[in-house]
C-alpha cells in the first residue's frame, strides 16, 4: 500500500491515538482566525498551519520590528529591514510552510464595529491580541456567536491560557473591567521571553487542537498559570461568575460600544499626532514613569507623563487616562503604541 504524500504529512498526528484519521479529518476541515500575529500568533500560528487546520485567517494591525524578532518566530530580519505588516509577512512564511491550506491576511485593528466582519465563518479564534479590551470585545464577539476562543496571556516569563467555549464561564467572569491604563505591566515596559511566548502559545495550540478535533471533553477547564522563572506551573481552578454581566447577563459592553467610542482615537487637526480618548479612570502617573523608565526618556509633569520613543515619536499620557501620540498620523499604529506601552 502506498500513502500520497498528504497522508504521510499528517501521519505522525493522525497516529496519536485521541485524534486518528477522523479527528485529522475535522482538523482539516475547520478554519481558526489568530487575532494578532506577534509572539503568540507567529507559534500558534505555525503550529496550526503544520498540523493541517484548513484554514487560516491571520490578523494584525502591526508591522515587523527588530525588537520582535527576539522571539517572534515566524519573522526575519527582512521582514524586519522591510518593515513587513505581520499578517502579510506571516502569511508568506506559513504558505511556505504548508501550501495546501488556505491563509487569508487582514491587515486591520480590530473594533466593535468590524469585529464581525473579520471574524465571521471561523470555528476557533486564538487569542494572540496584547492587551485587555481587545480581550473583552473578543469575548462578548465569542459569546453573541458562540464560538470558542483560546486566551493566552504572556509577560515577563510567565502567562496563562485557557479555552472559552462561548458560553458560560467565560473571559468577564475573571475580569469583569479592563484594568486603567498604566495599572499593568505590558510586554513593552517589562519584556517578555521567548521561552514563555512559545510554551503558552503551544498550550494554546494543543486546546485548539483538541476542540477542533472533536476532543472537546479534554479541553481544561482550569486556569493554567506558568512561572517558568519561579518553576512553578498551577492549575487555577475557575467556575465562572454567577453574576457575570456578560455570560449572564447578556450585556456585550465592549461589542456594543457606539460609534463615539469607536472614534475615541482621532488624528489631531494639522499634526502629526493621534489622540486616544481617555477610560476616564484616573491614572497613576508616576507608577507609569516607574514603568517607562526601562524604555526610554521620560517626563513628569504634573499633569501627564511623556515618554520618548525612537523615531521621533512621543506617547504623553495624561491624568484622565487620555493620551497624544506623536509622530504618527495613523489611527492603529497610535493604537497600538497605546497598548504596548500603557496597556488597556
Ligand atoms: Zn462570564
């Protein structure tokens, strides 16, 4: 008997025995969106792309930096010296990788107002976004469509993972209210490690995989939480909220956010600066300068804090949480520097 070569690719998975022909089959068939394409999207991404997934959708609003490549796997340092947007530069690695599944690329931010749209036709989302309110508009998106979502969160040498099945328990349960800008620490302000980027997005990987396998009873249902610097690994247990406001409730804050929220970042009028409207909780401004102190020059003032960022660019933060960005005039990039640096 002889096996085509397509069979031989996926035989060393359709072996293992929870997913066999048939789970190959069903792996084969479905489509996974990765909602951001950085360190958990590039190894998620590549994982799934090896182990067959049908489809691929891969967002980003991002471009390739130097400062990825430390651990962002997919990318090189053309991608880097070119400036490659992610999804684009990630979708020509996978293709190389495997050429007979389908990519698609959207080179977007994601809002409450295309969320839908980009996601729309997926059977699993991995969550690879950096940041809480992208979390948040996930989740509600997750639950208005019930379509499960894989959150993996990483900083520093350590993060956590667990599948949301788009129904009750789900993410609001653990965070009901995205923490104030400047409360957390991000990538940006405390680095991360490649080693914990890769083993949460291989977790991550490994859920989707079962789920989309049809081995949905072996997805956990803890919180998995990794300190590979303190070595230690602990399964949180998690029931959910009874009161959760979204998988209770029903109230998708963050998915019905109006249009004047979806316009809370602007270009400003003649220069080359993007606002980003306030949360309107009050900022700790000088647990930010601690924070930014590692990242470049920073000024305090007794309004707002400034932080210097290459390129001539400034990200000022004011008291009310609001923030000028300067140096950009386009929407997602000021987003994006937004959540890298203050978190949201
Ligand atoms: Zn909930």
């Amino acid at each position: 008997m002889t096996i085509s070569r397509s069979d031989e690719r996926y035989l060393r998975q359709s072996q293992f025995n929870a997913i066999g022909t048939q789970g190959q089959q069903r792996i084969e068939a479905s489509s996974v969106a990765l909602l951001g394409c950085g360190a958990l999207g590039s190894v998620a991404g590549e994982l799934l792309a090896r182990a067959g997934v049908g489809k691929l959708r891969l967002i980003d609003r991002d471009l390739v930096e130097w400062s990825n490549l430390q651990r962002q796997s997919l990318y090189t340092e053309a991608d880097a010296i070119n400036a490659a947007a992610k999804a684009e530069a990630a979708a020509t690695h996978l293709r190389a990788i495997n050429s007979s599944i389908t990519i698609d690329e959207h080179v977007v931010d994601i809002t409450p107002a295309n969320i839908a749209m980009h996601l729309a036709g997926v059977d699993l989302v991995i969550d690879a976004t950096d940041n809480f309110s992208a979390r948040l508009l996930l989740n509600d998106w997750s639950l208005q469509t019930q379509t499960p979502w894989v959150h993996g969160g990483c900083i520093g040498a350590g993060g956590q993972v667990r599948l949301f099945t788009g129904g009750s328990p789900c993410f609001r349960c653990l965070l009901p209210h995205p923490p104030a800008p400047g409360e957390t620490a991000t990538c940006d302000t405390a680095g991360v490690i490649g080693p914990a980027t890769h083993l949460i997005a291989s977790l991550q990987a490994c859920e989707a995989i079962k789920w989309i396998s049809g081995n949905r009873s072996d997805v956990r249902t803890d919180v998995l939480s990794v300190d590979l610097w303190g070595n230690q690994m602990r399964n949180i247990r998690f029931t959910g909220n009874e009161d959760c406001i979204a998988c209770v409730q029903h109230r998708y804050d963050f998915l019905n956010a109006t249009a004047a929220e979806g316009e809370a970042a602007e270009t400003l009028c003649g220069r080359d600066a993007v606002q980003i409207a306030g949360s309107g909780s009050r900022v700790d401004l000088q647990r930010v300068a601690r924070a930014w102190g590692s990242v470049g020059k920073v000024t305090e003032a007794r309004f707002f804090v400034r932080l210097a960022l290459p390129e001539e660019q400034t990200l000022t933060l004011f008291r009310d949480g609001r923030a000028v960005i300067s140096g950009v005039r386009d929407i997602a990039h000021a987003r994006s520097l937004f959540d890298r640096y203050v978190g949201s």
